[in-house]
C-alpha cells in the first residue's frame, strides 16, 4: 500500500494496512501504526511516532525540528496516539531537550488544516483544533476541550479539559476546565455545558461547577478568597469541581480572569 512514488527510510517501521500516498516521505527511524492512512506529498520527520487507525491529509508536516534557537538537533521525538484526523497543511514539531524532550498528541484528536502545535506541546484525547489555530511551545490541553478557528495560545498556557476557546482569541493565561472563554480581551461566558451534557457528565456535577463558577469568576472576592470559599463548601466533593480548584492553584502562568 506504499505507492512508488513515496520515500520511505530503510530503517523506518511500517505496520500492516498502512497507506502511504504518492511522494510522501518518511523518515528515519519513524514508527506508523496499523492501519494508518497517509495522503500525498505528506512529509513525517525522524523519530515520530504515529498511532494506529489515524489519517494524515495531504502537505502535513509531522516531527519538523522545532523552531527554537538552542534546539541543536536532539532526538526528541513527536508521539501520536491512535485516530487521529490530522488534515491539511498541520504542522507539529518536536520537543527539546530543555523542554519535555516530546510533543504529544493523545487519541481521536481532529486537527484542522493549518493548525499548528509547536514544540513540547501535551495534548489529550478528543480535542477539536480549528483551522488557522496555533499553540506556541509548552502548551498543554485537556481532553474534550475545543479550540476555534484562529486561536493564538502563548507558550506554557495550560487549557483545563471540556473547555471552549471561541474563534479569534488570544491567550496568554490559563483557561481553566470546562469553561467557554472568547475574545481578543478575553471574555467568560459560563460553563461549557453543552460539551458536557454531549459526554454525559452528570447533572449534579454541572450544578456544581455553576456554583463555584459564580464564586471563582462572578463575585468580587480576590482568586485566594474564592478558591478557599469554594474548598469550604459541600461542592467541593465533586470531582469536576475539585478538578477545576486544583487546576487554578498549580497555575504558573496565571487564571484569565473576566
């Protein structure tokens, strides 16, 4: 299933059912699930590791060395999972040495084309990445979370999982789980629920999540004062919530906060 055409790397590993379309390269020392269908002029660079069952459109660059001055050519590898939907023109570049020494894309990811995830960049399982969205190096993001179409993420922002970043949006700050944020001067407009009644989270948890949603982004008491409000109150027991409070406390980078 390796057209003519396409170059693959004598010590390059290719498990059976793949699909390599016409003039795609792969590189030395690649690995290439089962059953992984890769489309024309498709270029994955030494090292990477792609899944089992994922699909890989046309003019994808995977594993490119990353674009950092100090990185000196380290066998820092790009690992994908399995089912992934990675379409046309996406780019994802290793990691660093100095960094997680990996970028990482889990499970039933769909990455739109032109999207780009830079170096030592974490991402979870069924994310949806927009066209035109791009993650500066280190940023990780949680599973279910959906980023829009041209979404410029700062190096090192954390993105909680279920949460919505709406289209033109520039952050430089973490977004904590399960919350929709928009806006080039970003803007809250409330728990995801829609994402999280479409994955069956329970009602009580949504219920929850409102509730220390009003406290941590609502009131007017300082994110100490509302995260020790929240800690004290029975909804804390929530495993959402409690997920989202320690969330915005191990924060480097800081909690967008409108």
């Amino acid at each position: 299933m390796i057209h003519e055409t396409a170059l693959v790397h004598p010590t390059a590993e290719v498990a059976d059912g793949v699909e390599i379309g016409p003039y795609s390269i792969i590189g030395e020392r690649v690995k290439i699930g089962k059953g992984t269908w890769i489309g024309p002029h498709v270029i994955i660079d030494k090292w990477t590791v792609v899944g089992a069952g994922c699909q890989i459109y046309q003019y994808a660059s995977l594993g490119a060395p990353p674009q950092h001055l100090r990185y000196g050519g380290e066998e820092t590898p790009v690992i994908i999972g399995n089912n992934n939907i990675i379409r046309e023109y996406v780019t994802i570049h290793r990691g660093t040495p100095f960094g997680n020494g990996k970028t990482v894309l889990g499970n039933d990811n769909f990455i739109m084309a032109y999207a780009h995830v830079a170096h030592d960049c974490i991402l979870g399982n069924r994310i949806i990445m927009a066209s035109y969205a791009v993650l500066g190096g280190h940023v990780e993001i949680g599973d279910y979370a959906i980023i829009g179409g041209i979404v410029a993420i700062h190096q090192f922002v954390r993105i909680g999982a279920y949460a919505f970043i709406g289209g033109a949006t520039a952050l430089t700050r973490d977004i904590p789980p399960y919350i929709t944020a928009s806006g080039m001067k970003v803007k809250f407009y409330g728990i995801n629920v829609l994402n999280l009644k479409r994955h069956k989270v329970p009602e009580k948890a949504i219920q929850g999540l409102r509730k220390a949603y009003r406290v941590l982004f609502r009131s007017a008491l300082t994110m100490e004062e509302a995260v020790k409000k929240v800690q004290d109150d029975p909804v804390y027991t929530i495993p959402e919530v409690k997920y989202m409070v320690e969330f915005i406390t191990a924060s480097k980078r800081g909690i967008t906060r409108r």
